[in-house]
C-alpha cells in the first residue's frame, strides 16, 4: 500500500505498524509505502486512539496512492491480504 505523505498518513502509518508489527514502512518523496507479508490490517479502534476523534474507515482511501491485494472492509477494519 503506498500513501501520500501527509499529516494523516502520519497517524495511519502509526495505527497501521501498532496493529501489525511485522509491517515494512518505506519513506520516500511524498509517499509512503508499507509493506507485509499476507495481510495488513487497519483497525478504526487504533486510528481513533491516535487521531483522538472518531474516523471512518473509508477516510483512509483519501491518502491512498495505490493498493494491491484483496480487500475487506466493514465498519471496523480495513483489512488488505494477498495469497
């Protein structure tokens, strides 16, 4: 997955290494790239905590630049897996 790098990708980087520790963040000019291995995981719980405001999964597809893989997505998660 590949963000732009801004204030809120900021927040979203750190919920997203929070909920999956295994996950590979790259920095690069004005994107962010985060990679794993099978799955990443976005919980809204996490990036409420880190926002301090309630937040909307889809908000997330703001600063989205790219993404791969299958995608599963409720009110809760955001959940991007390869097989």
């Amino acid at each position: 997955m590949a963000l732009q790098d801004n204030d809120t990708a900021g927040y979203l980087v750190d919920a997203v290494v929070e909920d999956n520790p295994h996950a590979e963040v790259q920095y690069q000019p004005a994107m962010i790239r985060i990679q794993a291995e099978k799955r990443l995981v976005i919980n809204r719980e996490t990036m409420e905590e880190k926002l301090g405001r309630d937040w909307d999964v889809q908000e997330m597809l703001v600063d989205v630049i790219s993404i791969g893989g299958n995608v599963d997505e409720d009110d809760d998660h955001f959940i991007l897996q390869w097989n």
